[in-house]
C-alpha cells in the first residue's frame, strides 16, 4: 500500500470513528440506564444526560465569527429563570471548556440578558417566558435549548423529546438560520425532526 492510499485509509477510519462518537452521543441516551441509588434521582440523571447534549450540540453547530470578544472569553450558558438542571451544567463547566474557551454558567431574566450568551438553556417551567422573550431574540446568535411541546414553533432551536425511555431531539433550521447559526447534517440526520420553514 502506498502512503497516498495509507492516508486515505487513515482519514476513512477517523470519520468513520467520528461518526461512531457523534450517533453514540447523539442518537438517544436511555433514561433508565442508570444506577437508583438513593443519591441519584431520575431527574438528576436526566439533567446529565441533557448537560451532555448541550456541551456536544457545541461540536456541530457554528456561531458567526466575532461571537466571542478574544480568545480567553468564556462561552456562556445562560439559563431562563429557575431550572433543575443548573447543578449539571455547573458540573460541565468545571468539567470542561468549548474550543479553547472556559464555560460559564448564568441566571437571565431579560432580552438583553440573553444576548450575552452563546447557549440558552429554557426549562419547561419558563415556557411563558421564553414566548415573551422569542421575538426580541431572533436575530441574535444564541443557539436556545428547551424541552417543552411548543418549544419549537415558539421559535426556539433543539428540543428535548422522550421517545421509547430515551431522551431525543427536535431542531428548528430555520430558528437557526435566522440568528445566523450553522447546525451540522450530521445532527440534522439525528433529530426526530427538523423545521425548515416559519
């Protein structure tokens, strides 16, 4: 085998590998599988589990050049009012950065608020208030994350579903589009469903 042929080999493998990680990560995680012991509630493991999705939606989804101030700036995950997940993401924000960038983790109560985050993370609880807020954030590049049955035609990005114990997802295309983000084929092929139009 020549080393031309060897490299192309190599590359295959390495998508191939990617791809692998990507569908494992990405394709529905089982609620059920996990431990019921007493210090680990379902709902604390499905927070996890939705913590691992947001930090992996950051491998396939393109923010506009410029989103960051410079290099050391943090990328904020903002979280709409009150949520049961905001111990999980603080645990994936001491656990890890995104590209390079440390993650920080912040309460919103406001538009401008949101503006300041790369993530919005709503909770089904903040569901009015989210609907309150759409309008005046559509443009801005915020990928916004909810798991609430009309999360997506409110306008937001990647919605959490339960199908057969295992969480899911839907995404809005077109929501992205608007605020100017760029969401992978490889996780478009994963959702449930996609949105392509208002």
């Amino acid at each position: 085998m020549d080393s031309a042929s060897g490299m192309d080999l190599y590359w295959q493998l390495a998508r191939l590998r990617r791809w692998t990680f990507v569908a494992l990560l990405l394709s529905g995680l089982p609620l059920s599988s996990v431990s019921r012991a007493a210090s680990v509630t379902p709902i604390s493991r499905e927070c996890e589990i939705k913590a691992a999705f947001i930090y992996n939606f950051t491998k396939f989804v393109e923010w506009p050049v410029g989103g960051l101030a410079d290099h050391r700036a943090p990328f904020v995950i903002g979280v709409l009012g009150d949520s049961g997940c905001d111990a999980a993401l603080e645990r994936l924000a001491s656990d890890h950065q995104i590209n390079g960038h440390p993650i920080e983790v912040h309460k919103v109560a406001s538009a401008q608020e949101v503006r300041s985050v790369q993530i919005l993370y709503v909770s089904r609880t903040q569901e009015q208030q989210f609907a309150a807020l759409a309008s005046a954030i559509t443009v801005a590049p915020v990928l916004t994350v909810g798991e609430s049955a009309t999360f997506v035609s409110a306008g937001g990005m990647v919605n959490f579903v339960q199908q057969d114990n295992k969480l899911r997802f839907e995404i809005n295309v077109h929501s992205a589009t608007q605020a100017g983000l760029r969401v992978s084929a490889q996780v478009l092929k994963l959702a449930t469903s996609v949105r392509e139009s208002s």
